[in-house]
C-alpha cells in the first residue's frame, strides 16, 4: 500500500508535491535527521543515542560538528573563490597585453587566403608538371628509338643477333650507301624532334620553377601566420585570468581571520552552552565546565569536580537529558523530544525536578514512566 505524509501546522496542512520534499522539510525544519533525532530529541535507553556515554571523542566530535557547520558554507565559499583567483592568476595568462579580437580575426580571414592560394598554386604546379612530364615522356621515347636504330645497325653489321645476342653468321652484312643515309636522316629527323621538344618545354619549366618559389614562399607565410593564429588562440584561453597575487592574498587572509574567528566563537559558543546546562541543572546542584585540555567536561557536585564517570546512574540519566535539551535550546529549536525507557534510572524527586524543568521550556516532551505520578498539567495516559 502506498503511503501518504501529510503534515499540519497549527492545524493547516502543509501542501507538498512529493512524500520526498515534505521528508525533507520534516529533516531540515521539524525534526532533523534519524541520526540528529536519536542524538538530540530521543531519551531512549535502546533506540536513542547518549553522547555522554559513547565517550570524550565523541562528545566532542558532535558537539564540534554544530559549531564548524556555522563556519563551514563561509569558509568554503571563500576557498572557492581564493581558488578561482589562484587559477586565474594573471601570472599564469601566455600574453600579458590586451587581446584583440578583430586582430584573431584578421589572421583567420588572412590564414584562409593563404591556404586558398596555395591550393591554387598547388594545381598550377600538377597540371604544368604534368604538362612537362609529357613532353619528357616524347623525348625519352625518340631518344630511345635512336639508340634502338644504332645499336641494331651495328649489330648486324658485326654479325650479331638482335633477339639472341650471339653472333650469327647469316646476318652479317655491309650497309649500303642509300641505308646509311637513309639511317641519318631518321636520326637527324628525330634529334631534331627532340631539341624541339626541349625548346617547347623551357618556358613551362621556368613557370614550374616560379611557381615552386611561390609555393616556398606562401608556405613560409602560412606556416607563420599559422604559429602566430596558435599562440594568439592560445593566449585567449586566458583571457579570463585577470587576478593579481594581491586578489588571492585577500581571500588567504580572510580564510585566516575567519579561522581564528571560529576558535574564539568555539569557546564563547562552550561557554553560553555551559550557561544553559548550569542554569537548568540548578535544582539538583550539577552545574558543568567545559575545558580545553583532553578531557573537555568536568562535572561539578556542588564544589566537588567530577569527571563524568563518576557520576551516579541517576545523574548521569538526569545530566544526559538536560544536555540534549540544552543543546537543542543553543540552536533555537523547538518541537517534539521522547522520553521513553530513558527515565527509569530516576527517583521520584528528581523526575519531578525534571518535569518541572521541562514544563519551562520550548518544547513538546512525550515522556514514558513506569509509575504514575501526580502533577498538575502534567496530561497522563
């Protein structure tokens, strides 16, 4: 079965959206956490929690843990920002002059026209390479086909064999007059084909060359304007670290001053605590001291000083609730306290003491007892 909190205020219901938000404004304004309300608002011998008893550490401990939370959001805010100035120290900033947009910019736009023109130049320098290597191409295949036609000319005549390249006396002859001339005139054909050629080709190998130049050149600049694009970007990385070690040292000093503070706070806290304690424990001439050296708490029955051990079962029972109450009265709380299977260690003198001292406080106590006893406004079931 789903389960439903609903929580009224002098008889008005609180509206929530979620059994979860209304938890928690139980835990944070009503009653506070199951731990906080077993230490603090439950007298229980076996569900609630008895600082007094778990010891000088831990007493000390919980009690430590009210006070620093006062300090604790203050002294991490101002660590935050001590932080944030140390990590955005200007010392730490690549360039220490003003950072110009337009000029980040303008060396983008610059940037890109460099890349565009290499680009541009890049296929100038492919197509007239190709252009070249053709033309070489034609020439290295006329210049073969001489070497090809003087090499088997010779060949036959001395007698050898052009595809097995052994002599062979059946091919052996003496060129002609007419094959001799004839052979010359091919050669001289074609080694004018070819210085053509390499004429052709002279003004594309100077535009190739002008063009590598240019090429070096746009590289250089690129290369450049790229490195001072870097830092720049870089250095706009830390626009933002604008703090002077001035900057952070205030903030140090103040994590100093507010540190001090709360030492001094923790004492005059301990000490109004103390007041409250004192002021409640009077009918029963308890009174209490806190110290600063290992054993925080003295006890004292009327001008005897005790350590907490040393106390009966009985003060110890009656010491333990106006702790808790006391407390709770330090911090302005009010609401529900239990006092269940806690009492029994108390006779009917001090019970009554208790109740009496309980009537004039800021609370609403549901308190379990074995016996009946009869007191005026005092609602018994």
């Amino acid at each position: 079965m789903k389960s439903t909190l609903k929580i009224f205020v002098n008889n008005q219901e609180i509206q929530f959206n979620t059994n979860t938000i209304g938890q928690k404004y139980l835990e944070e304004e009503i009653l506070g956490t199951l731990e906080f309300f077993r230490s603090y608002r439950c007298v229980d011998n076996r569900n609630g929690l008895n600082l007094l008893d778990m010891g000088i550490v831990t007493l000390r401990k919980s009690m430590m843990f009210f006070i620093e939370s006062y300090f604790s959001e203050i002294r991490s805010r101002l660590l935050a920002q001590k932080t944030e100035r140390e990590r955005y120290s200007i010392d730490k900033k690549l360039c220490k002059h003003y950072l110009s947009e337009k000029r980040k910019e303008t060396l983008k736009i610059g940037l890109d026209q460099l890349l565009n023109l290499k680009k541009e130049l890049q296929s100038g320098i492919n197509d007239t390479r190709k252009s070249i290597s053709k033309v070489e191409g034609e020439i290295s295949a006329k210049k073969r086909i001489i070497i090809y036609k003087q090499s088997e000319t010779k060949k036959a005549e001395e007698g050898i064999c052009p595809i097995l390249h052994t002599s062979c006396g059946r091919i052996g002859k003496k060129m002609t007059a007419n094959d001799k001339s004839k052979l010359i005139n091919e050669v001289t054909q074609l080694n004018n084909e070819i210085k053509q050629l390499e004429e052709s080709i002279v003004g594309d190998q100077d535009y190739l060359a002008d063009l590598e130049m240019q090429m070096q050149e746009i590289d250089y600049k690129t290369e450049k304007a790229r490195k001072k694009l870097l830092r720049l970007e870089s250095a706009f990385q830390f626009k933002d670290y604008k703090y002077t070690k001035a900057d952070i040292v205030i903030y140090d000093e103040a994590i100093k001053v507010l540190d001090s503070f709360a030492g001094e706070y923790i004492k005059e806290w301990l000490s109004n605590l103390s007041i409250i304690i004192n002021n409640l424990l009077q009918s029963i001439n308890l009174s209490v001291e806190f110290t600063a050296d290992k054993e925080f708490m003295y006890v004292k029955d009327n001008e005897q000083i005790l350590k907490y051990d040393q106390l009966s079962t009985g003060q110890k029972c009656f010491l333990s609730v106006i702790f808790k109450l006391a407390i709770l009265m330090q911090q302005n709380k009010t609401g529900i306290i239990i006092m269940d299977d806690g009492l029994n260690n108390l006779d009917n003198i001090n019970l009554i003491n208790l109740i009496n001292i309980c009537q004039t406080l800021p609370f609403q106590i549901i308190a379990v007892y074995q016996s009946r006893i009869e007191m005026e406004g005092i609602k018994q079931f």
